[in-house]
C-alpha cells in the first residue's frame, strides 16, 4: 500500500545464505506476487479495507520541524494529508480529479489548485490503499522482475513497474518477507525532476493487514519528510468532502 515513506541487515552463515538463494532464484513473477499479497495479509482483507486513516508525527528539514500529522485514505482514489505546523495547517489532497493544496507559509491560507503535473501524478497512483503491484493488471501496470538487489543489507526482489502513461518506478520486495522496502521514480514538480525514494517500514498488522509505521522519503539522496505512525483506523466513516477542495472566502465588502 503506502509508497502509499529500515529493513535489518539479513545476518545469517554462508552455509543457509546460499540455500536460501538458489530457492528463491526459481520464483517466477507471479508467484512473487502472490507471496507479496499473502504477506500482507491476503486478497480478501486487502480488499475489505475501504478506508484507512494515519496519525503520527512529522519530522522536517532534520528534525528542525516536528508536527502532528493525519493522512486519510478512500477508495477508489481519494487521499488527504494534513500537517499542523506552528499552528498553522498545511493540507495536500486529491479528490479523483483535482489535486488541492493549502499552504499557508506561501503567503496565503486559502486552498488553490495544485499544478497539472502534480494533479496528473495523483491520478496515476490511484492505488494508494493497495500499492502498485496488487491486482497491477487492472490498473494497467505492466510489472518486470529485474532480478534481486540489496537494499541497505536486504535481498531483495527489484520490479519494474510501467504505467499506462509510459512513466517507471521501481518496487523492491525483502525476499525473506516480501514485504514492500522501498520504491523508487522520477516525479515533476515545478518543472523540476525530482529523484524519489521511499522506505517505509517498522511493519505490524492492522485489522490482519500489514502496514507500515514508518516512512521515509528522500529527493536525490536526501531525507525531506520522516513519518512516525502511532495509529491506523480502517473502515472508519469517512466523508467525501473533506477531499473537495473547500471554496475560497469571499472578500467582505
């Protein structure tokens, strides 16, 4: 799901290391997959799960910024990030067609459209409860197994995962507990490309579904928001408006 923002370093004799390997070398893609979903907790209860709310705390620019944070979660496509930062509320949201933010440290509390490449990378992952790799036909993502890599001491399954839009990312599962590590891709923003990576981990179930409660999410290399999860709620009552992007205040006259 979360991409959906530490795996421990695999410490094992040589002896039960190369067993090991050669027995996962004979994985084919779908069956990766299918060890992926059971991992997590299994089809049906992925599928049951029609909403997901996250609380924690934020950590910016270091550990200079703290802050309260609430991320929200609807199918099909609809998500909700909220920040308090110095008393001031900082919110990102997609409504399935709209990208929407508030960011009052830009001069102006009222709510404003997000720019055509961030509404576009919103529209495109429309799998923010599930992840790219479930049900990936459906969504028209096509998946390539590259092989494995290690991430930070992990062996790890490397896919490649192509949009309907031709856009690539990349999705690495620990071999021992297919549990996503990490993703990584290109996203435009401002005209600029960015280079981003995203570890999530610290993983425990929620309702029997696995999710993380850490997320990190760097730029080129570069820390630039640490998630620390203290709750999820799933298949809370959720209303569709606070996704909306709210009408701006009309000027007194």
């Amino acid at each position: 799901m979360f991409k959906p923002l530490s795996a421990a370093i695999l410490s094992l004799p040589l002896l039960w290391v190369l067993p090991m390997h050669a027995q996962e070398a004979d994985l084919t893609l779908d069956q990766i997959i299918q060890k992926q979903i059971a991992a997590q907790g299994g089809a049906a209860k992925m599928k049951a799960i029609t909403t997901v709310k996250a609380s924690g705390n934020a950590s910016l620019m270091g550990g200079q910024i703290e802050a309260p944070v609430t991320m929200t979660m609807k199918r099909p496509n609809l998500v909700r990030m909220e920040l308090n930062v110095q008393g001031q509320s900082f919110v990102q949201a997609f409504d399935g067609t709209t990208a929407w933010m508030v960011n009052p440290f830009m001069g102006s509390p009222d709510p404003t459209k997000s720019s055509d490449e961030d509404t576009a990378q919103a529209k495109e992952d429309n799998d923010f409860i599930d992840g790219p790799l479930f049900n990936h036909e459906a969504k028209g993502n096509k998946l390539e197994l590259l092989g494995k890599e290690d991430v930070d001491g992990t062996p790890s399954y490397k896919i490649k995962i192509t949009k309907p839009s031709g856009n690539v990312s990349y999705e690495y599962l620990d071999a021992k507990s297919f549990l996503p590590i990490r993703s990584t891709g290109k996203r435009k923003q401002m005209g600029q490309e960015l280079d981003i990576e995203t570890t999530p981990g610290n993983y425990k179930a929620v309702e029997g579904v696995m999710m993380p409660f850490s997320i990190e999410q760097k730029n080129a290399g570069q820390t630039v928001i640490q998630f620390t999860i203290t709750k999820y709620e799933v298949n809370v009552p959720v209303d569709d408006k606070i996704f909306a992007m709210p009408d701006k205040p009309k000027a007194d006259k």
